[in-house]
C-alpha cells in the first residue's frame, strides 16, 4: 500500500513540476490494467480519482467495487459489442478515449442517447 502511494506522489511531482514548466495542467488517469481492485482502492486512499482501464469486462467488473466518485477512463478499443454493458455498467464513465471507426463513434452516441448520458 505505501508504494503505491508513494508513486502516486512521485509521479504527481513530475507532472506539476513539468506542468509549470510548460504553462498548463494535466490530469493523471491511473491505468488500472490487470490490478486488482485492493490496489486501486489503496491508490484511491491516496487521493487517486481517475482510473483508465483497457479491457471492457474488466471495467465491467471493477467499477461496481470502487466509490461512486471514481471517474473511469476507457482507454482500450472499445469493440461495438462491448458498448452497450459498458454504459450501462459503467455510469461513472467519463470518456472513451479511443474510438477507431465511425462505426463504434456511432453506436456510442446512439447509446449514450438512448441512456440519456
């Protein structure tokens, strides 16, 4: 637990040092790729908000074991299958940020209609 917290911090140091530097913030997104769940919930304990995960199921699984304000990232490709579950079981996810075809941009805001998100 203390090491994650302490790359937390490391990292958060890098990033507002480089930050100022360049004249903009930047917001870390933790990937949370085959972790498992206690280890977020201690980077979480550390202040840790926004988790990216690259798998759909595993997003699938996760989100329902984390608090209410943890902000999900999807940050895999997301298959047109996979749409759906995800925003259904998902209602804390913030974005997707990688959308490969006009095909899977249209089905996500379909769905997002349909959900009314």
């Amino acid at each position: 637990a203390d090491f994650v917290k302490a790359g937390l911090k490391s990292v958060r140091n890098k990033m507002e040092s480089v930050c100022k530097e360049v004249g903009h913030g930047a917001e870390l997104i933790a990937v949370s790729k085959t972790k498992p769940v206690e280890l977020l919930r201690h980077a979480y304990d550390a202040g840790q908000r926004a988790f990216g995960e690259n798998y759909a199921q595993e997003l699938i699984e996760k989100a329902p074991q984390m608090p209410d304000d943890t902000e999900w990232h999807f940050i895999g490709k997301l298959q047109s299958n996979k749409i759906n579950p995800i925003l259904k079981g998902v209602p804390n996810l913030k974005a997707v940020h990688t959308v490969h075809s006009e095909k899977v941009a249209r089905k996500i805001g379909n769905a997002c209609k349909t959900l009314n998100r």
